[in-house]
C-alpha cells in the first residue's frame, strides 16, 4: 500500500486528490485537513509563514479577534448567523511582510459524515510585499445521503502583497455548498480566485466580494463550472473599486449537462479612473437545464472604463464538421471542444495541478459529454 504524508482513509483517496490536493505534500508548502469538524492535519515548513488552527489563533492573538466578522457581516443571511453561533474550525495564516512562498499551502475541508454540517471560518492575513498561493480542495464522500457546508474566509491582503486563491470542488449529488468570502486589498495589492467545478452538487451558492481600497490594487476572479443534471451553481463575484488606479476583471465559464447555472458578477467603480470587465460564457450540451447571466456595471464617475459581455450557445456543428473531416470521431471532436472551452491554462495554476485538472475533465468526457 502506497504511504502517504496525510492520513486518509483509502475510499476517501480519490475524491481528495480529484480536488487537487497532494497526499504526499510534495509540492506544497505546508496543509491544512479537516474531516468533518476535526482537525486532522497540519504542517508548515516556510519560515515567515504561520498557519495554525483559527481557535489556537486566537488565543495566541486575541487582537485579530477585531477582524473577525469585519468584511463578512455575521447577519447577511441564515448561514452566515449559523456560521457565527457555531463555527467548528478553520484556520489562520498569517504570512510575514517581503515573505514570498516557494510553493503553495493546501487545505482540505472534508465532509464523509452523513447529514453533517461543516461550519468553519477562515482568516488570511498577507502582510505587505508578501506573496502566496493557496489551494483549497473541498469535498464529500460519495456515499452521503446528504449533508452541508459553510465556509467563512475573511481575507487582508496588504500593500503590494499578492495573493492567489484557488478553490477546487469535488461535493455530491446531496450536498449543499454556502461559501461566504470577502476581501480587501489595500495599495498595489493584488488578489486572485479560481473556483473550480466540474462534478454533482444539491447547491452551491457563492457571491465573494471584493474591496478594492488602495490605488493600483488589483482583483481578478475566474470561475470554471460543469453543472450536471439535477445541479444547481448559483456564482458570482462583486468587486467595489473604491480608489483610482484600481483594475478588476470577472470571468465565467459554465457548461450545463442538465444542470442550472446562474453566473452573477457586479463590478461598482466607486472612483474615477478605473478598469473593469465582465465576461460570462455558458454552452449547452442538452435542451434540460438551464445558464443564466446576470451582469452588473455601475459608477457615478465619466472617467471610468467598464466593459461586459455574455454568449450563450450550443456546440457549434460547423466545428465538429470540421474535426470529423479530419478523422476525428465525433465523440472525441466534442470531447476536444469541450476541452478547449474549459480551458484551465487562463488560471496559471502550477503545471502538476493544471494536469490534475484536465485529468479530470478528461474522465468526465469519456463518461458522457
């Protein structure tokens, strides 16, 4: 039996590693696991780098106790204030200032518990001229009749600071998914999110937003989802660019099998001379299911560029006409479109991620699209 760093049990193994976490930890920097609400793992080895569970911070660090709850507003809905009464675990970084780390930090929020509900809260603090990548891999075993997850994140990101954040998610057919994440970026700042989704989910309901409060910061969400039938991924972003200079840019691509996707963005230039754009692209493999796009620019300045734009369609035959003349099956010329659609080289995750996701999707092909 293959040994691995992180102890898992082995029906367990191909779901966490389909969502992009590495077992062995070779090229991370340190991890992060909870299963259901226990902390299961935890390591670090980059000096400048500290990531403890968030009860443990703070008792070491009762003054970022003033962060909690500032950026994500503990009564904004039914599962924030259920998060707030009861969150279970969840973890602190904080990374020092002119740190940048050498490769990214994972961590895993596991759900194997039947009818669970996971509730955990996240802060990330990136001290100014700092740099780091996380991987956020969340998933549930297969086999559950139902269960849930809220998940929490507030994140500071600091002057000149850069901060990527990549969530991958491998949920089931019977689970619901509540992330509530906010961020702020202070001056020359920038902040990245890839959200990626490919497999079942009851709900997965998200609408991160972002403030933008230093001149020349920077925030960019991308968002890559595959809605089988009987799901539902209502997602979006908000970014407030409050100071001149700033840039953000919002981008969706979704694939409906027979699911629902609803693709919000909102882009509000609250200071002149800003950039922004919004772009969401849905393509429909059957007449089932359902794309929504639903843009929003807004800004009470003349010297603003904002732009948006949104397509919807089916496959294009002219396309797979074409591949087939070349010999290629049509199976495998949807496939091939299919691929070049969900393409995951705009994210610049690192090469044995990237790998990892086109594996993944590759399966999915050959199981039906």
């Amino acid at each position: 039996m293959q040994k691995h760093n992180i102890k898992i049990d082995e029906v367990d193994e191909v779901k966490i590693k389909r969502s992009g976490i590495d077992l062995d930890e070779a090229g991370r920097i340190g991890s992060f696991v909870v299963s259901n609400n226990h902390v299961t793992h935890v390591s670090m080895r980059q000096e400048g780098v500290e990531m403890i569970p968030i009860q443990d911070a703070l008792a070491k660090y009762p003054e970022y106790r003033d962060k909690l709850w500032t950026l994500v507003d503990k009564d904004k809905d039914e599962y924030t204030k259920d998060a707030y009464a009861d969150t279970q675990s969840g973890y602190f970084i904080r990374i020092k200032a002119g740190v940048k780390a050498f490769m990214p930090f994972q961590a895993c929020f596991f759900v194997k518990q039947d009818r669970f509900k996971q509730k955990v809260h996240n802060l990330i603090i990136m001290e100014d001229n700092s740099s780091l990548h996380i991987i956020n891999g969340c998933a549930a075993a297969s086999y559950l009749a139902e269960g849930s997850h809220i998940g929490v994140t507030e994140m500071f990101v600091g002057k000149n600071a850069h901060l990527m954040y990549t969530m991958i998610h491998d949920w089931a057919k019977n689970v619901e998914v509540r992330p509530r994440s906010a961020i702020r970026v202070d001056e020359g700042g920038t902040y990245i999110s890839n959200y990626i989704a490919l497999r079942d989910t009851k709900i997965t309901q998200m609408y991160p937003s972002a403030e933008l409060a230093g001149t020349g910061a920077v925030a960019k969400f991308n968002t890559l989802v595959l809605a089988p039938e009987g799901s539902v991924y209502d997602l979006g972003a908000k970014v407030m660019l409050n100071a001149e200079g700033t840039r953000a840019e919002v981008l969706n691509r979704s694939i409906s099998d027979g699911g629902t996707v609803i693709a919000r963005g909102k882009l509000e230039g609250n200071s002149p001379k800003i950039f922004a754009h919004l772009e969401c692209d849905g393509l429909m493999l059957k007449d089932k299911g359902l794309i929504s796009a639903i843009p929003e620019l807004e800004t009470r300045f003349s010297d603003v560029n904002m732009s948006h734009e949104a397509a919807i369609g089916k496959i294009d035959e002219e396309q797979i006409l074409y591949l087939m003349s070349r010999g290629i099956p049509k199976a495998d010329a949807v496939s091939a479109i299919v691929s070049g659609f969900m393409d995951v080289k705009i994210f610049g995750l690192p090469p044995a991620l990237e790998e990892e996701i086109k594996k993944s999707l590759k399966s999915l092909e050959s199981g039906g699209l």
